[in-house]
C-alpha cells in the first residue's frame, strides 16, 4: 500500500509526504515494511520535474533497515 499527501508550497515547488507498505509472503521467507519518504519537488519548465528527498525503514520484519536520500527526474506525457 503506498500513501502520498502532497502540499503546493510555491507556485513551482511541491512538498511531498509518502508512506510505503508492504508484505512478500513465500514458503521458507516472510517479509513485512513499511518506509517513509519525505521530498520537495521543483518544476522545471511545462514537463519536466525533479524530486530530492530522505527516505528510511520505519518498521519492518525480515528486510533490511535502509534508509538514504532519493533523487529522481519526471517527465510527463
């Protein structure tokens, strides 16, 4: 399940807060997670974006406890 609440800050930035849950069931493995991420988006020109943010394992049971920055580019079409 994945969650995003997004907030206009200024006419070309927005502020975005994203939950990320989620379950891989197999016979011998079970995981469970669940991630936040916090980002800013800037617009750049009429279809490109890019996105700079932290993201972290808030809870989880048989996955790894990562957490670090995220970088990504969009183009919309």
């Amino acid at each position: 399940m994945d969650t995003t609440l997004g907030v206009h800050v200024a006419p070309r930035w927005l502020l975005l807060a994203q939950t990320y849950a989620g379950r891989a069931d197999a016979e011998t493995f079970r995981a469970e997670w669940l991630k936040a991420e916090i980002s800013v988006v800037r617009e750049l020109g009429r279809d490109w974006r890019v996105q700079a943010g932290w993201r972290a394992t808030l809870a989880g049971r048989e996955t790894p406890a990562d957490q670090g920055p995220v970088l990504a580019l969009w183009r919309r079409f």
